[in-house]
C-alpha cells in the first residue's frame, strides 16, 4: 500500500552524456543536483542516472545518488525506472528507490522501498516526489 510521502526534491539537470547509440536506440548519463527534503530534513542532493530508449519509445533508466545535510546526516539511494518524452523535450520518470543510511535521524529509510515520481521540464529543472511503500 502506497503510504506517505518521505520526500520531495527540486533542482536542476547539470549534465547530460551520449553513452551508447547501438543497436537502433540510445542510452543517455544524467547528472542533476538540488536541494531536498526528506523525513522532514532538509538535504543537498546529487544524483546520476543512465537512461535508454526502448523499441516502444519508453525509456528505462537505473540511478544512484546521495542526500547530505548541514549536519552531516546522509543516505544514498539505488533506484530505477520507466519514463516517457514529453511535449517540448520534458521527461516523466516513475520507479522505486532504495536508500542506505548510518545516520539514527534517518535510519527509518534502510527498511523503506520509496516509489518516486521524477519529472524533467524543458529548461531542465527536475521535480521529484517520494512516497513509502509498506
């Protein structure tokens, strides 16, 4: 059952990168980074993920990435997912996450999968939703 919303996150794409255009499609690296909340605190966060296309025109992307606080909190995050183009060059993502953590404020996330909403507009500012899944 889809329970409630861990976290939230707004930033930017900072880098893009052409991996591989084999086989009639294409696999593309994205860098992007932003501020963050998550259980209530608020992070800086970094992510990469490496997106192809499929025979269908979806893509399908697997990522990783870190949360860090100004108290020195952190957790890092595996995630993948299924996205689709938009009008304008937006991009919509929508995955599961999975988080690891040494720190006691956020030790709730070892035991959570997180399924996400991420979504890229045409300048490249992203958006991203996170929610518990028990």
């Amino acid at each position: 059952m889809l329970g409630e919303q861990i976290a939230e996150s707004r930033g930017k794409r900072t880098a893009r990168r052409v991996v591989s255009t084999d086989a009639g499609g294409f696999k593309v690296e994205v860098s992007f980074e932003g501020i963050s909340k998550v259980l209530g605190l608020e992070m800086n966060e970094v992510g990469t993920y490496c997106s192809g296309s499929r025979s269908d025109g979806s893509l399908f992307g697997e990522g990783q990435g870190v949360v860090l606080s100004a108290d020195g909190d952190s957790a890092t995050w595996k995630g993948q997912g299924v996205g689709k183009f938009g009008a304008g060059g937006t991009v919509s993502y929508r995955g599961a996450v999975y988080y690891t953590t040494s720190s006691p404020k956020l030790s709730r996330l070892n035991g959570v999968a997180a399924v996400f909403e991420f979504d890229v507009d045409a300048e490249g500012n992203t958006h991203g939703k996170l929610w518990e899944w028990s």
